[in-house]
C-alpha cells in the first residue's frame, strides 16, 4: 500500500540532453501536486520514472516504506497522452478488462461508467468514440480498478468544459480516501496543494 510518494534530487537524461537534475518533492496520503513547465523539461519523464519505466540517471523515489516494485506494479496508475486503448472492444469491454487486469470489481466498473456519464456509450466500440470521449474512458479506469497513486499527464485534455467538474469530483473523491496525484498540467488542477514548476 503506497501512503506517500518521495523523490529525491532526481536527475533524468533523454538522447545525451539533461532534462532535470536535484529534482525533490514529498507527497503525503491525501495530496496533489501539479508539474508544470514548458514541453520538454520532463514532466512526461518524471511520471513515467515513477512508474518504473524510465530509470533514473540520480536520486532515489520512494514510495513511503512500500517495496517499489510492488508499488510499481500493482499500487498506482499511469494514465499518459496515448490512453492505451483497444480500438476493437466495446467500452464496457475496455472498463471490464481493465477492472479484471488490476483487481477492481464489477461495481467499481458500474460506478467509473457513471462518475463520467458513460453508460449511454458502453456498448459502443472504442474506434467510434470521440477523442473526449476516448479520454474519460481512459480516466474512468483510475475508478474501475483503485489504487492509491495516480500519475496523470494531461489528464483534462482533451476533455471540454462540461467535463471537467466531474473529473475535479474523482480527484476530490480519490484525495480524501487518502491517495496521492502526480500530473502534468497547462491548465490548473483541480485539488492541488502542491506545484512542482520543471521549467524553473
């Protein structure tokens, strides 16, 4: 069980370029922090390390005492730019595989397809969905299969302004059960306490 997350002075490289370096920040159960920046001072970088994808070029993460390969994998979402989507599946099928991939239940799948007002497009397939809507599908599984840590890049784009609200709802939701946020932004994110600026 993941109950806080902490990098310290953390350094990545891509292609010989140094994309951060002395890179710190702790988050507690029950935290946000929104990473800001221009585009490429690795804030895609940054989450996609602590997912364990990306290997650090120094400094450590932490995941508050939780051993980091179970935390790595099967404590947190990543939810990236590409959704990662089967173009094939219905969305129910989507919601059904993901919930049974990582541990959720059918009712957290009923209750993600309604957090996002889903249910008139469950049987539709994935290919026929609109980019919107292709991405609440995608944030719709951060509920059918709860972990504690999510990472989210750009996770209000390309959603439209009707949208919105109800994502600030899962995050309020998921915050107050004790998880943890890590997402690179543009725009403000809801429940935030905390800024990490890359760019600075």
């Amino acid at each position: 069980m993941i109950t806080a997350l902490t990098i310290r002075d953390a350094a990545v490289r891509r292609g010989g370029r140094l994309l951060f370096e002395g890179l710190s920040l702790a988050l507690a159960a029950g935290e946000a922090c929104a990473l800001t920046g221009p585009n490429g001072s690795g804030k895609t970088s940054l989450l996609r390390a602590v997912a364990g994808l990306v290997r650090l070029d120094a400094g450590e993460i932490g995941f508050g005492g939780a051993d980091p390969a179970d935390a790595q994998g099967g404590g947190l979402h990543l939810v990236g730019h590409a959704d990662g989507l089967k173009a094939a599946r219905t969305a129910r099928e989507e919601l059904a595989f993901w919930s049974r991939w990582c541990g959720g239940s059918e009712a957290a799948v009923r209750e993600a397809a309604e957090a996002l007002e889903l249910v008139p497009l469950l049987d539709l397939e994935v290919r026929r969905l609109s980019a919107g809507q292709r991405r609440r599908l995608a944030l719709a599984r951060l509920v059918a299969a709860p972990r504690p840590l999510w990472l989210l890049d750009e996770p209000m784009s390309p959603l439209d302004s009707r949208w919105r609200p109800a994502f600030a709802g899962m995050m309020r939701h998921h915050l107050d059960g004790g998880g943890l946020v890590l997402a690179a932004v543009h725009d403000p994110l809801p429940g935030a306490q905390r800024s990490l600026d890359l760019g600075a």
